[in-house]
C-alpha cells in the first residue's frame, strides 16, 4: 500500500529506529509491523549515488523511503 506513494519502483518501504536500547523501540517494530515496512537501524543503511539502501546479507535491497518515528 506505501509502495503506491512513491515513484520509486520497486521500492522498500522502511522504518528507522535507533535500536533495541532506545525506550521507543517496541513502538518503532509495532509501527514497521503494521505498516508492511521494514525495521532498519542506521547501520543497515548506505547512501549511494544520492539515494538510500538497505543492506541486506546478499547485496544493497531496492531504494527505500524512510519513516522516521
């Protein structure tokens, strides 16, 4: 349903969190959860050629939009 909001295609649709010690961090998976979006951490991201990309264990994921909580 998000991925319908951007022109990105495909696109990965994210939630940044600052990690499991951070007092929202339930918040932030239960948002991701709901939302049908992933639950990144900074580190799980890189900025290459002016865009951001998940890290995955293969190789970068699809362009992502970030929701910030």
């Amino acid at each position: 349903m998000l991925e319908s909001l951007t022109p990105i295609k495909p696109a990965t649709i994210a939630v940044l969190t600052p990690g499991i010690y951070n007092s929202a961090y339930f918040e932030h998976a239960y948002l991701a959860q709901q939302m049908g979006a992933e639950l990144v951490e900074g580190k799980d991201l890189v900025v290459k050629d002016d865009f951001v990309y998940m890290i995955t264990t293969k190789d970068y994921k699809n362009r992502c939009n970030l929701s910030e909580s």
